[in-house]
C-alpha cells in the first residue's frame, strides 16, 4: 500500500465532491491538515484533470487521491428518456434553457486511466463499478493504490476479487450519488455502521467509511466500527476553499430533508429535496449518464439565477452540521472531536463497572 | 432519573421485541448480565403484561423497563381496506387460514398505562407516538422513567417538551417498526449515526441508540456518536431464551436482504425480504393496526407450517451477525468487544501523529 490511512495525522479522507465543489485549493488544505486530499476527475475533461493534478502538486507534496467514474451500464431504451424529456420541457422554458442532448459517455474513462497512471498517482479510487482486474493491475503496478466504493458485501467481495486495495464503504446517509456497481431498484441500501459492520466481516480489506460524517464524534464512531479513516464531503463544502455554488451554500446551512433521486442524473444521488426531485422523482429514469446531460442547461441556468428549485443541492443527512470554516480548520477540528470522544468512551468503559 | 444508564455494567438495553421475541427469562437474563432488560407490553393483553412483570421479578431484582405503544392515529378510509384485504383473500386460501378483521383498537392503552404505574415499572418507553405531558406527569411522579422512541430532530423535541426523561433514537436500519409518531411517506429516513447527531444537537436529553446494533464495535460506535446505551434487539433473537419462532431463527442466521414494508401490519417495518413483502408491498395502505389485525391469522398459519414466505421476519440490517447463544454470554461478549474497540480506538488516535 502506498498510502498507510492509520499513519494519517489525522484519520480523515476528503470526498472527490465531483460536480463542482472539488478544487485543487480545497485538497491541498486536507492535506495541510494531515488528512488526505482528493481531485473528482467526474465531469471533466482529461486535460483538465491534468491540470488540476499539476495545481494540487505545486500546493502540497503530500500524497491525494483522485476518484473516476467507472463506465456506465448499457444505454437504456430511447423511449424512456424521449418520455423523461417530454416532462422536463417545461422546466427548460422555466428557466430559458434547452435541455441537453442524452448522451451516453463513458467521462473520458481511457484517457483518465492513462493520465492517473502517467502521473502515478498514489491513490486512485472508483465509483459507480469495479474496474476490471487488468485495469487494476496496471494501476497498482504503477504504484497507485486502488480504491473501490462499495454499498455492500457482494460488492466488497467483487472488489477484493478484481485486486482492490482498499474499500470506501458508501452508507446511504451520504449525499450525492449513490456508488452501487448497479443502480436496481431492488438493492438493499445499508446504513454507514451496518454496511461496515456486515462488510468488515466479509472481506480482509481496510475500510474507509462515507456517509454523512460530519464532526469529530462521526468520525470516532466509523472508526469503532471497523474503518481506518472517515471520508468527509458535505462537512467541507461551505469551506472557501470549495466551489459549491452559493445557492447550494445556504441550502446546505439550513436544517432541511434531503432523499435519493434519479431526477437529476439518472442515478440515485441524495440531495435536499426542492421542487425539481418531488416533480420528478418518482418518473425519471435509472439512465446514468444519460439523464445528467439532458438536465445539465437547466441546472446551470437554475444555479445562474440563484434559484435552488432545479439545482442538485448534494447533501448528506447531515448537512445542517457542516461548519463555514477554511478547510484545514474544519479537518483539524474534527480530529480533535474524534480524539476527545474515542478517549471519553474508553475512559467510561474502563471505569469502575 | 431512576435508571442511570452510564452507571449500567454494560451499556446495554434490550430492545422491547414485541410480538413474540419478548419474554420475562430475556429481559432477566440482560439484567443478569449487566445491561437492562426490557419487556414488551404490544399485541397483549394487560394481563398478560401483568403476568410478565410478575414473572421477571421473581427472576432479577434489578430494574428494567416496559414497552408500550402510543395510540394509533385515526382510522383510514374503510375501502382502502377493503381493497387490500380482497389482495390478501388468495394468501389466506393458501394457508387455509381466514383474515382477521381490520379492528382499530388502541392496544389496550389505559389499562397498560395504569398497570406501569401501579407496579412503578423503572423505565416506561413509547413506540409509533410520544404520550401527552399529563400521561408523561403523572408516569414520573409515579417514579417512572420515560422514554420516547424518535426517528428524527423534530420527534426528538416534541418529546424533551413534553417532558421525556431519555430518548430511544431509532435508525432506519432497524428491525421491526419504524418508530415514527406518524407513518408518513415524506418523511426522510435517517441513517442512526446521522440521527444521533442531529438530535444530539438539538436536545439535551440522554439518547439511546437503536438500529442494527448487532455486536461491539457498533456499540461503541453508537456511544461515540454521542448514544449512552445502545439497544440490542435482532441480536438478541437467537438467544434460546427469546420467543422467537423457528422459521424466523433459520432466516436471521441466513444473509439475506431486508426492506421497509406496509404489507404486514399497515406500518412501515424492516423484516428479511420475502415473498409477501414483495407481492404486497406496494399496495399495501398506511393502516396501523388493522392491517396488522388482517394479517394475523395468515402469519400465524404460516408460521405454523414453518413457511417463512408470508411470516413478518423482523430483522435489523445485520440479522446476520446475529449469534446463537445464551443472551448472559451475548451481552457480556457485545460488552467486552465494545470496550476493546474503544480501547483500541482512543490507543490509536492518542498515538504518536
């Protein structure tokens, strides 16, 4: 393993937080703090991957980690998506946006692959699939560590299976996309402590919990339960550091429900849900990438004039706890909280009983 | 407080496990080994209870509590019942069992209310509904505790101002019933550490953990997310000395998926999926308890012939780390490991950075 997690000064991994709010900026303050960094290379282009890669080297010369996008699933029917845009026209005229073409692409998965490999990055990880065990080999031959999102045991198995070097254990209360392989319907969505409870005891792998983690107290209870280290998305995004759109920001600050849509991508993300996901969500199609390309004007036309209605507000279930607070300070102040609630319990259970 | 819950031997409560599970020998035998039993007052008559509570005294002097349910809300729409009981017609003809009827009854409530108080029951929790602060007054000044089951920040504190004494802070990755005070289907399920964290947040009151909580680490990951105890159940239902029926004891020890369905009791509740959840799941109507009433006699001829397909197999997410043991040596291993996790953990975190 290139990166030993229990050697972290502080046992915290940043999210990629693809789709806006991931900066070179934001990963380097990780780092600083003595967490682990993180670049989303979803959404972009290779070439500014690389560029964001060479920014993130010349602000810190600790390790990071960047997430793909595994590819998608096949395309689905045509009918179905020419259905869902039907019903989304109107939100397009709401807004004076067209709504995009569904185009079903695969992010660049190649070129990326290449470009991780090229730069030998030392962690590498994956959502929405397992890369293949080929794939996997050539990463780790490259000394990059590989790291696979899983919601389950079976997927926990696939992974370790095909080579992994590590699971990120995705538990249903975190927000954005959810990292099942497959986007059925009939999946059990497990929540953070029983995902790393049931996958701790299927696999050898170390776990790094996501879902929701939001202080310190948090991170101390994945790590009772069997993580090496908490990946930390919503609590970081009202960090300056960020680039979450200013709409997002003050949803996020306010206490407000958030639930699993395919409204927006045509995938189950979890967001705090605004008229876009109840319009939407019980019609809109499990077509990932498809539906985020047909929807992606409107949303930008949405957040362009401040309107949170029709924007993707990714949320954890504990979005109201996140802190306004420069990166580095948010990191170091949930270490401390993990550190003073692991000591508190260990000293009530040591106790006289 | 009558029951310190940090001054418990374990920091263990026995979650109440209505409908069969609950037996005085349980309850007695999580005493014993220094956690706090439970015994569930649901689906008896108060005699019954009465005979319990009578019965566990004479096998433990230490306190534990009992469980009531909160009154139902009003009665649906009687056609909505009609249509779903003409569902059920060829489940009761396959296991040559007629359906009960839809009664709307309030589980005996005024009379279980007066039994606890005259038999000064130590803790007095609620389920489905938080009692007025008349019910909540006059329980406490008979030297009750009173605990409220809550699944979110706004139950949590429409309990402290009613005037609870702790709060059971259920997890969607429960077994059995969703503690809601209304079955509503907009309602954001939250994950427990998510839940424990934002009601830790907003109330003062001591929290009880509940959710899936099958062996130590998840203990001490409840306490470090700010629990004072966490409640066992499902890993308690293979104790020999848990009423559970033998097609529901081969199911939990089997991995398999669990869900969230009405189709059972007219309540949203988690058992391992099977095959009435799946035919009837969607159409069944938010009816509690006469749905349950329905259902009786076909889940008791289903059990009776050890089919698990139309039995309600209550399970948490983990059912299947659930250990065949006696509940003594369940309690005090889930105790020892939760104390070597949170040794481990504040060793880790307290080491050099």
């Amino acid at each position: 393993m290139t990166v030993d997690l229990s050697a972290l000064e502080q046992p915290i991994v940043q999210a990629p937080l693809a789709g806006g709010a991931s900066t070179p900026e934001l990963a380097a303050a990780v780092n600083s703090a003595g967490g682990l960094g993180f670049l989303a290379a979803g959404y972009k282009t290779a070439e500014a991957v690389a560029a964001d890669i060479a920014k993130l080297r010349s602000l810190t010369d600790a390790p990071f980690g960047v997430n793909l996008f595994a590819p998608p699933a096949p395309v689905v029917d045509r009918s179905i998506l020419d259905a869902y845009a039907r019903e989304l026209r109107a939100d397009a005229r709401r807004y004076g946006a067209e709504l995009g073409k569904p185009i079903h692409d695969d992010d660049d998965y190649a070129a990326k692959l290449e470009l991780v490999r090229e730069q030998r990055v030392q962690v590498v990880s994956f959502t929405f699939g397992c890369p293949d065990a080929t794939v996997m080999q050539s990463l780790r031959g490259c000394g990059c560590d590989v790291w696979v999102t899983v919601t389950s045991p079976r997927e926990a198995l696939l992974a370790q299976t095909a080579g992994a070097t590590a699971l990120v254990v995705q538990g249903f209360e975190a927000g954005g996309h959810r990292g099942y392989f497959q986007d059925d319907p009939h999946t059990e969505d497990l929540g953070l402590i029983a995902a790393l409870r049931l996958i701790a005891n299927s696999v050898e792998l170390p776990l790094i919990a996501a879902g929701a983690i939001c202080d310190g107290r948090a991170v101390a209870a994945v790590l009772c339960a069997g993580a090496v280290a908490a990946q930390i998305g919503t609590a970081l995004m009202l960090a300056p550091e960020a680039g979450t759109s200013e709409p997002h920001r003050a949803a996020l600050a306010t206490p407000a429900c958030t639930g699993l849509t395919r409204a927006f991508s045509g995938r189950q993300a979890r967001g705090i849900v605004n008229r876009f996901m109840r319009d939407h969500g019980a019609n809109a199609p499990a077509a990932y990438p498809d539906v985020h390309h047909m929807t992606t004007p409107v949303r930008a036309a949405a957040r362009q004039a401040g309107d949170p209605d029709a924007i993707n507000l990714w949320a954890g279930q504990t979005h109201s706890l996140a802190r306004p607070a420069p990166a580095m300070e948010i990191v170091c102040t949930i270490g401390a909280e993990a550190r003073e609630a692991a000591a508190a319990l260990a000293a009530r259970l040591a106790g006289p009983a």
